[in-house]
C-alpha cells in the first residue's frame, strides 16, 4: 500500500492522456476517454473536436486553436503535465491515426533530447498514455455496410505534410494489390484537384463500377452517406470531412451497403435455422 | 408522435446489431455497444469474445460457437431477428475488421436473393445496424506509443480464406510503397511459417532496424509489448492473439514507443511555454 508520502507525490505527478474521443457523437466515445476527459482538468485540441464534447468541459480549462497551430497546442500541453497537471489531448476518432499521438510523442523526445526535460527519474515524469478510439475509418464503414472486411490501405490525400509523388506511389501500390482503400483528408481548399487525380489512378486498377463509399461527417448529426463507384464519384459532394471507401475486386452493393466478402463458404439458404443454443 | 399501433408495431420490429467490443477490457467500449448489448436478450459471438463480456451477458440467451462456426452463428442470429427479436452479434474489435460484419451482411442478402426473407417491404425488415467499435490495430498502436500516425495498411496472414499468393502480393505492394503495416492473424498451429515469409518479403524493401511492435491480447489483462526491430522480430513469441505493427522508412523508437513522424516541423525547444488559453 502506498505511504502517506507517496500518495502525495502521485497527486503531484502530471498526467498527459491523448485520447480518441471518436467520430463524433458521445455515444461513440470509449469510458476510458470520458473517464480521462473528466480527471484533467486541462483540455487541448483543435476547436472543431473540442465542440463535439462541449457537455464534458465546460468547467475546465480549454486550450483550443485552430487547424495548423498543432505543435504550440501540444507543447503547452506537454508543458502543463509537467507543472504536474493532468492534461488530455483530444483528437477526433483515434489518436494514433492521422491525429495527435505521434506529434505529442515527437515533441517530448525533442524536450526531453534537448534538456528542457530530463525526466531520467521515471517517477518524475508525467504519465504519458495514449487511449484509443473509433477511428473515422471504422464510423464510415460501419455507416455504408461492411466495405473493408479484408486487407485495406489507409491513405491521406494532404500534401501539407507529405510529397504528393510519395501518396501517388501508395495510391498505385494499394490499388494495383487490390486492397480496399480509405482515402482520408480527401479534399480542401487549398487543393481541389487531388481527388480527380487519386480517381485517376484508382481507375488504372480498378473498375470503374467498384463501389465507392463516400461519408460526411461518419457519426455525427449531419452525416450524409453516399453509395456510387469510382467512375461516378467525383459527381459527389466530397470535403476535408468526408471519408471515401473504395472496395476491392470483389466488393458489391446491397440494399443500401457495400460488402466485401470475407471469403466465408456460405451455407445454401434453405429454410430458416432452429432456435436454441449450441 | 407514435400511435398505440405503431408502437406495438415497433415493438415487434427484429433488430440485428453487429456490434464492435473493443479490444477486451470493457472500458474500451463505447457506450453505444454496450446499450446494443443491454437491449438484447439474444447474444451471439465466439465463445472467446463472449468471455469478455461475461458480466454483461449473465441473464440472456447466449449463442456461442466456436471458431469455425461463423456461418452457422451468423445465420442463427439472422433467424432470431427475422422472428422479431433483438439480438447482437458481437466480434472483439471492430465489427468491420476482419470480423462479422461483412458475413453476417452477405448471409442476408443470400436469404433475400433465395426467397427466405423477401423483405420488400422496409418496415417489415428487422433494423440492422453496424456498431463500430475500437480495432485492435488502434488499441495495439496505443500500446506501442504511436506506430501508424501515416498511411498504413493493414493485411491478414491468414489463408484459411485468402489465397497465400495475393497476401505475398499485398505484403510486397505495401512494403515496397512504404506504408506502415499492421499484421493481423501472424500465426497459427495450421501456418506457423507464414511469418517467416512475410519477413522475409518485409526485409526486401525495409530495412532490418525499421521498428516492429509486436502486441499480445491488446487492451486485455495479459497484454504483452514488444518493441524490436524487422530483423529481430522472429526470435519473440507471437500467436493468433498477436497484433504487429512494422513501422515506415521514417519510424523510430524512443523511451518505450515507436513514434512514426506525421511530417510536422517541431519547433526548436528552448524553455517551457507560458501557462494560458490561447
């Protein structure tokens, strides 16, 4: 059990949690996040994300700003946690994916190689736990049916971050592999046009009929959900919140869903199963 | 507002919710699987899945079966809702991931194909909802600090339902286009040199020191973490519960994680921030 002493310099040790809150409604959130969320007294993020928990914050202090200010956000937060506050950075879906894990983690190594922190006693660094979420990826799956079900590809079509030729060489390599593809960051302003070029590409390998899945705002009050094909998809609204599943080969639509087929032998429908445990 | 009648008629509805867990300890999942589960009475999964939510399950109807009988569960559970009852399928992870999402869908649409449940009429149909949940391979990521953060891929080593020579194709195009890549299913008593293999096939285009995590029973009580390297990777344990995540070209490790950049330049570190909102 832990002595009077160290109970107090637990309650003196900061706490930095990077937490998925998820695609978007609260329902979807884990209670690991809620439960993070509502120990930290401090809350940073990108102030889209930080509206979509409005009702879990509202008594604490918000550190929220806008879409490029990403590495001041997380340095104040890394900051705070080791004034010995307890801190959650929150991303939208999973945190590890596209979102704020890695560049957390990157700025403690770059404080931590240049002495700012040196934290060589573990007990006197902040807890650093990364809590995972839904990832936009699996909100927009779950909205068009079952599209990914098999080997997949996440891609984001940014470039702010990233050479184009480099997310032109993943768009060949996972399309030419028939994986089925996720395409985030689809579409902004500043770049209109890479879209029509990853339908380029995607029709060198793919048929034009494949079925392509494209979702607005996956989980949230105005999500919009769109079942067309890779030579149609461009006909669509399609935005920085829009996620596009693209199938495979052997993809197909039903009722409203695409399915990709996890290769299972189906029983022949006779008729309907018994009731009862087995 | 609902008449007496309508009510009646909802409550009658079947509802078939294809429901995502998590990866194992119940506070990774959402709150909207476990009111999936909570209105249930009728439950189906693997008999190892169930285990997990034993605490949720104790007074309903449990259909569990084992790992091969995946046709036979789903089909079941089809049935129960087509008889007006509520019933949940339930996978660990997300339901859209190598799970039963997508074959609990294509047995519908052969039941519908073959006359079984014409369902031509919408409101007569049960209501049949996909449940997203958090994938292993996010929880994994979590484990390991921040493995994915960039374009990834995710494959299967299992041929039980793919054959072995596109895997050895989607291994190549993903490695050669330098995704980071999460491995699912890496062995198995049938394939325990599919590992091998795919190593093999890894150590042709990313190079021997590129970071490996290797995580066991992700989230869950036994959870194991490895960080080492492609090179090294064989000499640890791994099995069917195991999650790998091999990083990119860029990927490094540091205090404990695998911190794959997402391309932001860091600002040089001189003192701590100043504490405020901004």
């Amino acid at each position: 059990m832990d002595t009077e002493n160290n109970s107090s310099q637990q309650q003196n040790r900061g706490a930095l949690y990077i937490v998925g809150i998820g695609p978007g409604a609260l329902e979807h959130m884990t209670a690991k996040a809620i439960a993070a969320i509502v120990a930290s007294p401090v809350i940073v993020g990108y102030s889209t994300y930080l509206d979509l928990i409005r009702e879990l914050i509202t008594k604490k202090t918000v550190i929220g700003t806008g879409m490029t200010q990403e590495v001041k956000r997380c340095t104040a937060a890394i900051d705070e946690a080791a004034r010995g506050q307890k801190v959650c950075v929150v991303s939208s879906g999973d945190p590890g994916v596209y979102a704020m894990a890695g560049l957390v983690l990157e700025l403690i190594k770059e404080r931590q190689d240049a002495g700012v922190y040196p934290w060589s006693d573990p007990a006197a660094r902040p807890i650093i736990e990364v809590v995972p979420g839904v990832p936009a990826l699996c909100a927009a799956a779950a909205a068009l049916g079952a599209p990914l079900m098999h080997d997949f590809a996440a891609i984001s079509l940014s470039d702010r971050l990233t050479p184009w030729d480099l997310i032109e060489r993943r768009l060949n390599a996972a399309a030419s592999a028939d994986f089925v593809i996720v395409i985030y960051n689809p579409k902004s302003k500043g770049r209109p046009s890479h879209i029509n070029k990853a339908r380029d590409i995607l029709l060198k390998h793919k048929k034009g009929e494949t079925p392509a899945g494209i979702v607005k705002g996956a989980a949230r009050a105005d999500e919009t959900i769109t079942i067309t094909t890779v030579s149609e998809m461009l006909n669509h609204e399609i935005d920085m919140q829009t996620t596009i599943i693209i199938g495979n080969s052997q993809s197909y639509t039903h009722g409203g869903w695409i399915i990709t087929p996890r290769g299972y032998k189906l029983d022949k429908p006779g008729k309907a199963t018994g009731s009862g445990q087995n």
